[in-house]
C-alpha cells in the first residue's frame, strides 16, 4: 500500500496533523526523522490533507502552515501544496513528489511559486513531501 510520507531534514521539529474523516493527534517530526501513513479516502470526503508546523499544538491558532492535499481516485493520485497565514518554511526548499508524475512540486524557497498547480501521479506510489535544510 502507497504511503503519504514526511522527510524532515530542517533542523527543526516539525508538528503535523493527518486529516481523513477524522483529525489524529499532533505528531511530532524530529529533525533528520521522517513519518508516514497509508494513503486513504475518506468515507464522507475523498480528500486527505496533512497540515504541518513549526510551532506545536498550532492547528487551531493562526500559525503558518503548510498543507499537503490529495485524493486518491481508483488510477490516479490527484496532490496539491499550499501554506496558509504565511511561509512556515521560507528559506527551505520543499519538494512534493510522487513516483511517476511528470507534475511533482518544487518551492525552492520555501514560497509558493506564481500560479496553481495540482499534481498527477500513480495511484501505488508514494506521496512524497521533502523539507530541505535551510539556506
């Protein structure tokens, strides 16, 4: 089974929330560490996101976060990256890839470029996010 999958090499925790149906409780990343989960479709909403932070017990305040969205449809993985109240990771390079994909995400800043862009990939492969060391 594919996997959604963190790599954090900031040198920073990192704080994440996993959102199906239902929201897990924080999970924290250490730096150099990495965390994953099944790719899933919710029962009442087919999208997933996972939000993440630097600042811990965040998800309900106004903290910058990053959000990674996907929805898995039965031959394609649908991936989208977008930050909310500001840039958690300027000055680090994000990645956003999946196995296959000719649309994978890149914020060489930690920014997100001009325009929208949703990513395409293989519905068995992983879906990977990459926060870079920063510069």
């Amino acid at each position: 089974m594919p996997n959604s999958v963190v790599i954090n090499n900031s040198s920073e925790e990192l704080y994440l929330w996993s959102f199906g149906d239902n929201v897990s409780d924080q999970i924290t990343v250490a730096p150099g560490a990495s965390w994953s989960e099944g790719l899933h479709r919710g029962a009442t909403n087919p999208g997933s996101s996972i939000k993440i932070s630097k600042v811990p017990n965040s998800l309900w305040t106004s903290a910058p976060t990053l959000i990674v969205g996907y929805t898995l449809d039965p031959d394609k993985l649908w991936f989208s990256l977008d930050a909310v109240n500001g840039a958690p990771f300027a000055g680090h390079k994000l990645t956003l890839s999946s196995e296959g994909s000719t649309s994978n995400m890149v914020w060489s800043d930690g920014q997100k470029p001009a325009g929208t862009a949703v990513g395409v990939g293989n519905v068995n492969s992983d879906l990977v996010l990459t926060i870079h060391p920063g510069a």
